[in-house]
C-alpha cells in the first residue's frame, strides 16, 4: 500500500495555464507539506498544514494555493503558470507537527515542466 | 538566516567508508535530520539527532554537536546502492517546525 501519493506523476503544460497537484496519504498522520525540488536539487518548503489548518506558508508568490479538504488530502493549485515553476513537487506527511522527532514520509513527486 | 553547508558531491569504493559532513548556522536548532534520495525518486528517513552524539543504525551512523553546529553522516561497508544523494536537514522551531534542507551531497559509489 502507497503511505504517500501524487497524482500525476508528469505534468507538462504551457506558460499561463492553470493546473493542480493532488496529494493523499493513507498514514493517519495529521501534517502534510508541499515541497519544491528544483534543478539544483535544493529541496524546499512552500506550505504545511496540521489537521486541515494552515501552519506553514513560506514566501511562495500568491498563484499557488494549497488546499486540504480533510486531514489526509493537501492539493495545490497553480495558477498562471510561469516557466520558473518547473521543478519537482513532492508531498509529504508527518504524524503531527509540533513534536520535531516526527519523521516526514515523501511522496513520489510530481514533475512539473512549464513550456 | 538559515544555512546548511554539505559537500556537494563525493566518491568512494564499494566496501569502503564515507563521512558525509554538514555544518550549520541555524535559529531555533530543534533537531537534525539526514535523508537519502535515489535519482527520480523521493527522500526517505535514514536518522534524527537531537542530542549530541552518535546515533548508530546498521551500516549508517548519525553524529551531531550542537555546540558546534555539526553534523556527519557514517555510511559503512558501501554497496553500490548506497549511490545516492544525502540531505541533511535542519528542524527549526516554528509555527508547527520547519525542516530546512542543505543542498545534498551526492555519493557515488564505483566499484
């Protein structure tokens, strides 16, 4: 059983375009997070959320936005897609957030390529 | 600020040693981890340090000084699936902590 998916694995699109990751873990862990992976391999945080709560949101511009309709889904929607935003995005899941020992499990990552 | 320095990349032959350091220079320090991340796929657990000392798992070895912002990373007994990149990451205490990745040290082990 997959703890952590993506869907799609691939997304191409054109510069503009709207599009959406989705995310589910089937952990029964309370936080979720969205990474940016990119061509450098820098692995960084854009956003994470704790039973559905927004707790996290680093300086990301305004065209993405997260959403976590129940504990075990965290979408993220980009809007007006620029070609700086490819990159890799990987979701991930921790049991809950404020105990800092809490692993975080990865998912598969989505790689996205602006056009 | 926060910085977290790695090597970026390193050799080594099957079989042998590799010390894989981190240094950082970090506020609100609320532990240390290290993850493995296979080309194309995603970072997986390999150890937390919190305290200073060394964490002992298998073939990988985790050792940390707070006082010293330093961190290395033990993998013995290479095998050519050790061949991966290394994160070292840093938890930040903060609204719900936040795990702040260095740069990663890639490991290529030949045989």
């Amino acid at each position: 059983d997959t703890a952590v998916s993506q869907t799609p694995k691939y997304l191409v699109t054109q510069m503009g375009n709207d599009k959406s990751i989705k995310c589910e873990q089937n952990l029964g862990h309370d936080t979720m997070y969205w990474y940016k992976q990119d061509s450098k391999k820098f692995l960084k945080i854009m956003f994470s959320y704790n039973n559905k709560e927004l707790i996290i949101n680093e300086t990301v511009p305004n065209r993405f936005s997260p959403k976590s309709p129940d504990k075990a889904h965290l979408n993220l929607h980009i809007n007006s897609l620029e070609l700086g935003d490819s990159a890799v995005y990987f979701c991930a899941s921790s049991q809950e957030a404020f105990q800092s020992s809490y692993e975080q499990y990865f998912g598969p990552g989505t790689r996205l390529t602006v056009t | 600020g926060q910085n977290i320095d790695q090597p970026t990349e390193m050799t080594a032959t099957e079989g042998a040693i590799v010390q894989i350091n981190c240094t950082y220079q970090t506020s609100g320090f609320n532990g240390l981890f290290w993850y493995q991340q296979h080309a194309g796929e995603a970072p997986t657990f390999l150890s937390y340090n919190v305290l200073d000392g060394l964490e002992e798992k298998g073939r990988f070895s985790s050792f940390l000084s707070r006082s010293k912002g330093y961190s290395y990373l033990l993998l013995k007994e290479l095998q050519m699936k050790d061949s991966a990149s290394y994160l070292c990451a840093v938890m930040i205490k903060a609204a719900g902590n936040k795990l702040t990745f260095g740069g990663g040290t890639r490991v290529l082990v030949k045989p």
